[in-house]
C-alpha cells in the first residue's frame, strides 16, 4: 500500500494552474515551499516544530524574490547560491522605476518580503525570552502575510480580483474531509466502519478552528442516549487528552494529540492507493 496526500497534490494543482503564467522554475519553487510552510504550520501545531515552519519561510521568501528580480530586472541571484543580504535585495526592486512594472511586484510585494523575513530571522521563530512566549503568534503572522503574497501573485497572473483570489487560497486551508457530508444545517459521517468514538473526533477535527457543541456532537454522531454518549464517548476522549471538554459551556475542543491521531489513524484510509 502506498499512502498518498491528495490534499497536498491538489492544493499543488490548483496553485499550478492559478500561477500558470509565471515560469514554471519560480513556480514550482515557491508553490512545493508555500505548501511546505503550510503543512510544517500544522505540524507545529501539535509538536512546537516551529524552527522548522521557519525554514520553510525562508525558502518561500527567497523563491519570490528570485522570481520578482527576474520579472522586473531580468536577472536573478541563481537557485542554490546564498542571498548575502536580503532586505537589500528587495530595496533593490522598491527603488526601480515604474517602467520597470506592476506596482506590487516592485513595492508591496517586496515590503511584505522584507517585513517576513526579518520577523522569521531577527525573531526567530523558535525563539526564547521575554514576558510572552510568541512562537505562535509570529508563525500565524507569517503565514497569513504568505497568504497574501500567494492570492497577490494570483491576482496579478490569474486575472483575478484580489477577494475571489483570496477565496482561492482559502481554499487551500480548508480541511478536505470527504468522509464528512454537509447537510440541511448538520453534519453527518459517510463511513459506516467507525465506532462512536471514532466519529467523535473526526467530526471535531472538522471544527478544529471553532469548538462543537456537545448536543451537535451528539445529535451529528446519531448516538441514541445522551448521558451514555457523554459518559462512554466524551470523557473517554477527555482522559486520554484527545480533546478538551468544558462543563460550563458544553464545548468540546480537539487536542493536538487529537488532531494527530485523526489523520495518522483515521483519515490515512482515504489516502491509501494499491500499488
């Protein structure tokens, strides 16, 4: 069995075909290092892999501006050799003239570069120190800037006004659960192969960014008694720290240890392909 991530293939797809305009040896370096930031983003998640997230940052940073400097200028620092100063770099392409082209890839786009890379590098996204621990916040930060760098380059090259391709790179972030149907205001598992327990957290992880209500989870789940649910469903899943359940508000929240096991050992079937 070879196990495939359909969701990084098409993610990858899709950005080939929104970015088809740009060559494709800057196009392929700066979608294989978004995706790669994206998905070491969710890692970091639930292990704290935050250094690694900001290599990834680094190589997107430095896969636009090659690109930038050969639309603009016609020349690049070659793939493979070191950028000795970066911010310089992106000065070099803010100060050009206007004939040189679009407004954004000579000014905003290298700002927003200058703003990631000195926020990954100066910081250090695994950094130590002061009165709050901001690994998170500064990884969220770039990532979103990311974000905005890839709908900006979309915009631009797909011909697409700024919100529709925001909704595209939505789109991107959006957990692709083909196991999960939305329905007339529910959700419901397609899978008949999964236990109550199972259901649970697959339907959580579904609202990973936002918390579920317990009687949605209950109702959603089809179990048929709502005190055995909470007390042979919910608080096992809350003992063994695969979510968080709150009392007082009736919320449950998946944990990382949750999220983890959802896709190591319930959503890895739909990514099984026979040799």
């Amino acid at each position: 069995m070879t196990k495939v991530n359909t969701n990084t293939q098409k993610h990858s797809q899709l950005l080939d075909s929104a970015l088809t305009d740009i060559p494709k040896k800057f196009r392929d370096k700066v979608i294989s290092s978004y995706l790669e930031l994206k998905n070491r983003y969710k890692e970091a998640q639930y292990d704290s892999s935050y250094d690694a997230a900001g290599l990834s940052a680094g190589k997107f940073c430095e896969s636009v501006l090659r690109f930038l400097q050969q639309e603009l200028t016609g020349t690049f620092i070659p793939f493979g050799s070191n950028i000795n100063n970066f911010p310089d770099e992106c000065r070099k392409l803010i100060i050009l003239p206007k004939s040189s082209g679009n407004e954004s890839l000579r000014i905003i786009i290298p700002r927003a570069l200058v703003f990631l890379y000195t926020l990954r590098g100066k910081r250090g996204i695994g950094h130590v120190g002061g009165d709050i621990e901001a690994n998170e916040i500064d990884l969220a930060t770039i990532i979103r800037n990311c974000d905005w760098v890839i709908s900006e380059l979309i915009r631009i090259y797909y011909k697409l006004p700024l919100e529709e391709a925001q909704t595209l790179v939505d789109i991107l972030a959006t957990r692709n659960i083909p196991d999960i149907w939305n329905v007339a205001g529910k959700k419901r598992i397609l899978r008949t192969d999964l236990n109550f327990k199972q259901k649970a957290l697959l339907l959580a992880y579904s609202e990973l960014d936002n918390g579920i209500l317990i009687e949605d989870l209950f109702n959603w789940v089809e179990h048929s008694n709502l005190s055995m649910f909470k007390r042979s469903v919910i608080k096992p899943l809350h003992d063994d720290r695969f979510i968080e359940y709150d009392n007082s508000d009736e919320v449950i929240f998946i944990s990382p240890k949750g999220v983890k096991e959802v896709e190591d050992n319930i959503l890895e079937r739909v990514y099984e392909l026979e040799d």
